[in-house]
C-alpha cells in the first residue's frame, strides 16, 4: 500500500494535543458525518470536538466553511444543507431505494460530490491511490449479455 499524500497549505500545519498526527477522512461522507457529530456534542455542552478518537486535520468549523462556500457561490442550495443536516444529525446516509427517501438522496449524492473537492483542496479529504472504486474500468472486458436458450 502506498503512502497517502495530503496537501497541506504553505505555511499551515496542523497539530494534535496527543503527539499522534492527525489522519485525514478518506470522503466527504465520513468527514460530514464526524462534523455533525462533533458540532451535536458542542451543542449539547462538550469541548473537545474530536471527540476521543483519531485526531483529524481539520475542526467541525473547516467543513462547515467549505459548505457555505459551496451556498455562496450557488453550487448548492438550502434543500441540500437542509439534508445535510437531517441526515447527518441520523448520522446515516438516505436510502435511494426507499421511495420517501429518493430525492433526498439524490441531493444528498449532489453535496456529497460537491463537497468533496473543496475538502481534498484543504487536505481534509485524501483519496488513497489504491481504492478500486477509482481506478479506471475496462470497459472491453464486460461480460456479454445473457442468450436465451
């Protein structure tokens, strides 16, 4: 396995309080949800928002900037924060295969992608160079469809 790269702006580094360096989230799905569930724990009182876990790169506040930065430029729009929020409070994704749930994960799948970018930028998100859902498929290979016999 190769090592993962994270780009990290000139001049900024972070650090954690433990000495253990901070690991970045592998999506946008997995950093959204600790953001959600570091920002219910400030609301309900806590302090550390990490909590006691893995330290990551970033606070709750960093991911929620990329997000109004996304609303600012008109990328996204108050239905998806508004699904962002629901279902990051549920702390699990909408289920497309539901019919109540459908256009909710379609949104949810368009902040997902979208957000996505703004947080690899910041180093909050890196994508391993091994993930077989990124490496590029060979289409020459397909199976055929099935004959009737």
């Amino acid at each position: 396995m190769q090592p993962v790269r994270v780009y990290v702006h000139p001049g900024f580094e972070r650090r954690s309080y433990s000495g253990i360096p901070p690991e970045p989230f592998r999506n946008a799905e997995q950093a959204w949800f600790w953001t959600m569930a570091a920002l219910l724990a400030r609301h309900e009182g806590g302090s550390n928002p990490g909590g006691r876990g893995v330290p990551r790169p970033c606070d709750p506040d960093d991911v929620v900037r990329c997000l109004d930065g996304l609303y600012r430029r008109k990328r996204i729009d108050i239905s998806h924060a508004r699904v962002l929020r629901a279902w990051g409070e549920r702390g699990m994704p909408p289920d497309g295969r539901r019919g109540a749930e459908r256009i909710e994960a379609r949104l949810w799948g368009e902040a997902m992608a979208l957000l996505e970018w703004p947080l690899r930028v910041r180093g909050i998100v890196v994508v391993p160079y091994d993930r077989p859902d990124l490496r590029q498929v060979d289409l020459s290979c397909a199976p055929t469809p099935c004959r009737e016999k």
